[in-house]
C-alpha cells in the first residue's frame, strides 16, 4: 500500500538566514516544505509538483547588481505564491508593481495597520499588530490585481492580496518569534488561500519513510554507525523496523562519550528496538592517537582517523559474516537531516561518514549505498519521530553531543585521568540541570574543562591548584545560532558547590555567557 503523498511547499531561498525557518514553520501547519535556491529554473520547481510556493526574505535589494529575480513564469503557473520581505518585494516587481528606495527603512518591531477587513491573510486577527521588519526599500505601487490590505509608518504597501491567482505578500517576517501572530497568518495562506491540506503527522512521516527504505534496500543488508546521538539512533530505529534483523549496527566506543552513555546504548536502545548490535570498544586505541596532540584540529582529525579504521574493520566482519551466510550487506545508514542536505548543497555521492567526525570516505573495497531516512527533516522532527517508534526520553532528549566528543570538550591533551575528571563534572551538571526540569529548555550544555590551565583554591584548609570547569548552557532552535541559558541561580549554585565538592581535581566553575555569534557552541 503506497502511503498518500503530501502536499507539497517550496521555500525559494533568496540568500538569507530565512528560508530554513520558514520551512520548519509550514511543518509545524504540519505541511511538508521543501527548500530550493532562487536559481533553480522554473520548470524544475514545477516538476515538484508544489501546492504553494513561499518566497523567502533576503539581504540583497532587488535593485543591486545581480540580485536574485523571480522568474515572471513562476508567478504565472498557477501556482499559489506567498511573498515575505525581499520575496515580497521581488513578487511585486516581477508583477509590474513598483518598488523603491524610499530611504525610510523599519527595522525590529514595527505597527502594522490591517486596511482590508476582507483580508485572507489576517481573517481573525487585530487591526493593529505588532510584526517584525527588516527592509529598506519598499513597495510603493502593488501589481494589477492586487489589493493592499495592510501598511505601516514607513510602508503603505506593507501586505496585498490577489485572491483570484491567489497570491499575497507580506513586508514583515511572518516566521520569527517577534511576529506574534506571525504563525496565524502562515496558516491563513497554506490553508485558506493555497488550500493545503494538514497531513504532515508523525504517523504519516514514519510510515512513509519506512515503506522507502523498504523499497531502497529490498532484501540485501545494511549497517549502521551509531554514535549514542539522537540522529543515528533514530535513523537506525526507522530501518530496523523496515527491515528487521537484516540491520546490524556496529557502536563503536572510542572512549571519549559521557558517563553512562555507552552502557545506555547497549542496554537501551537494543531493548527498545531489538536491533542487533555490534559494539567495538576502542579506548585505547583512542587515546593512543591522542597522545600528545593540544591543537583542536589535530584532535579532530586524529579522532577521525581512529574512527574510520574502527569502523572499517568492525564493517569488514559484518561483511563476512553475513556473506558467510550467503547474503550481502550493501547499504550504510547514516542519520543525516535536512540541514545538513541544505548546508551541503543537497549533494549525493558515495559514503562519506558523517562530516562532524571531519574525515573522508570509506576505502573502495567497502563502498556502499547510502540510506538516509531523516534526509528530509529537521532535529525537532526527528526527536518526535523517535518518540513515534518508541525509543527512551534518555535517547531522544539526549543534548546534541559532538562526534568527537568529550576530546573537544578538553582544553589541552586529552588523557585517561581528564576525562575522567571531566566525566564527573558533566554528570553533575546533567543531573541537576535534570532535576531542576530543565533539559529541554536547554539546547544543550557543554561542560568544558580548561586541562591546561590551574587556578588557586582553598579546599578544606589547604591552598589547592585545581582545574577550572567552563559551563555553556546554550538555546537555540538549530545550532547556527544561539543565546546563553539564564539558568536559576540556586540551580548554578547547586551545580558548582556539587562539583568542587566530589570532583577533587576541580576547584573553580565558571559560567560562559557568550553568544553565537560570536563565539561557538563548542569551545574547540
């Protein structure tokens, strides 16, 4: 039984930070979206087959040499189309309307005036509302057709509306936070206007990647690297239930994970989906290729290495084993999501693993196809997933950890005696930050330890030199930027009087309180 398609969005992306925002809010109207670049011919769009289109916000002006242009034919395939902020802008233009630089920009929170009571896009709202702006030029003259249905101060033409080719446009940033009724108005395009219909659920979204993957690997076998992290982890979930047994993961343990992650893993997630499970611990071979090194990119890459040999040799028993029986493992699962695909372009190609452990492909002799069944969804959907195939909270809440782990989170070299140090003061941090109910509103919290640097403390009457810990509580939706946690007082307290006492190689914690940008996430 092939599943019922979804409606289908496109998100032209005209260059900005937008387009990955907008998308995940027509999702959350539980509608799928797609993100496709402003220079893709028109025709290719349409052989998407889109229910509406979204035009993005962007930093160009559409008079700036080599701006990006909407294609006049794009709005004249019938296709509904919604215009926000430089999208809005360059609908209007391509319509015939005017834009100009009228030297009065709006940027931040803005009063926005509805003047059409008829308005589709603000049936139910007020008349007066507060949204967000970032423009300088402005539409002055909306295209034939179009009505204008709201203004502002500094631009009269600040929404329009052509419900007979049923398109609308929209000066403001309709997707960001600081439009409170930014969502509603998404909502009144995608349903009243483009008539879309709401069936992107968790339901639909496993069963169809299941009946994919299905599909793609037939009756061969396939493997999966599993790192402790949320994304393989679900990734291997959604194959194991398509193919059963036919699934090994291999889990290799280099050592450098969280306290208890890796018992988690082997206990956890086997029992949650009973997938068969190859774990390879690799400590020493680890913090053998660490030896010595303190340049972050040197880690990086020498755990890189480490992690393709691991691999590549665990990969080669599986091979063995399953053509021992007669059948061959031909497929790689990996958990790549969509920003991943959009950051990268969207390429496809052989196996790579994934780029967080900085390394290249697999050699030529275990060259396999690549299955990637998050390949079209965005964290938050991917945790929600996870809760759909039933794997543990401790899994699909799990904060975001990097593939080299606790190497990076290690100021200097990395060694048996520091990680372990540091393991204990994370473990303390996660526990109370637990306890306090704030795991998700935490994006996630490194806990980083300066090995390089001693400060001077007293510890039970006696002058001590002990290791700082930094803690980098962090919220964010996506990880390309993001604001440090107000965490409560009483809970840093507790944290820091915590570590200090029973962690006896720690006698100081202090708090990053730094943005991205400027600064990473991550320390290293």
């Amino acid at each position: 039984m092939t599943a019922e398609p979804f409606d289908t969005v496109l998100v032209v992306d005209f260059g900005a930070q937008y387009a990955q925002l907008i998308a995940r809010r027509v999702r959350e109207c539980r509608v799928f979206s797609e993100i496709v670049p402003s220079t893709m011919p028109v025709a290719e769009m349409l052989a998407k087959r889109p229910k509406a289109i979204i035009l993005s916000g962007g930093p160009a002006s559409v008079y700036a040499e080599g701006a990006p242009q909407v294609d006049a034919a794009l709005l004249e395939a019938g296709v509904p189309t919604f215009g926000i902020c430089y999208g809005f802008q360059a609908m209007a233009q391509a319509l015939g309307g005017e834009v100009r630089r009228t030297g009065q920009s709006e940027f931040g929170h803005t009063e926005l005036r509805v003047t059409e009571p008829r308005s589709t896009l603000f049936t139910g709202l007020p008349e007066s509302m507060s949204v967000w702006m970032s423009h300088g030029d402005s539409v002055w003259t909306a295209p034939t057709g179009f009505v204008v249905t709201a203004e502002s101060d500094r631009a009269h033409v600040a929404a329009f509306e052509d419900l007979t080719r049923r398109h609308a446009g929209v000066q403001f940033h309709p997707e960001v936070v600081h439009t409170p009724h930014g969502q509603k108005v998404l909502e009144h395009f995608l349903y009243d206007l483009a008539g879309c219909r709401p069936t992107w659920t968790m339901v639909n979204i496993v069963d169809e990647q299941v009946e994919r993957v299905r599909a793609q690997i037939g009756g061969k076998r396939a493997i999966c690297g599993l790192s402790g992290g949320v994304d393989s982890a679900v990734a291997a979930a959604v194959v194991q239930r398509a193919i059963g047994d036919r699934l090994t993961c291999v889990f290799v343990d280099h050592g450098l994970l969280r306290k208890g992650e890796a018992e988690q893993v082997e206990r956890d997630f086997v029992a949650s989906t009973g997938v068969r499970l190859k774990v390879v611990d690799a400590t020493d071979q680890f913090l053998g290729a660490l030896a010595g090194l303190t340049d972050p990119e040197d880690k990086r890459k020498a755990i890189g290495r480490q992690f393709i040999r691991v691999f590549e040799q665990a990969a080669r028993e599986v091979v063995a084993e399953s053509e021992a029986h007669g059948e061959s493992v031909e497929f790689l699962v990996q958990g790549t999501l969509y920003p991943d695909v959009v950051e990268s372009g969207g390429g496809e190609g052989a196996a790579n693993i994934k780029s967080h452990h900085n390394v290249g492909g697999l050699p030529d002799d275990l060259q396999f196809a690549l299955v990637e069944p998050l390949r079209t969804l965005f964290k938050d959907e991917v945790r929600r997933v996870g809760e759909e195939l039933g794997l543990p909270p401790e899994i699909v809440w799990r904060q975001p950890f990097p593939g080299p782990g606790l190497g990076i989170r290690i100021i200097g070299e990395v060694t048996a005696d520091r990680l372990a140090v540091l393991r204990e003061a994370d473990a303390i941090a996660r526990e109370e930050l637990s306890a306090a109910g704030l795991d998700r509103d935490i994006w996630q919290c490194p806990v980083v330890l300066l090995g390089d640097v001693r400060s001077v403390g007293v510890q039970g009457d006696e002058r001590t030199y002990g290791h700082p810990v930094v803690l980098r509580p962090v919220s964010s939706e996506d990880a390309m930027t993001a604001d440090w946690t107000r965490i409560p007082y009483d809970v840093l307290a507790r944290i820091s009087t915590r570590i200090t006492n029973e962690v006896r190689e720690v006698n100081r914690v202090v708090l990053d309180v730094t943005s991205k940008p400027p600064g990473t996430i991550e320390w290293e």
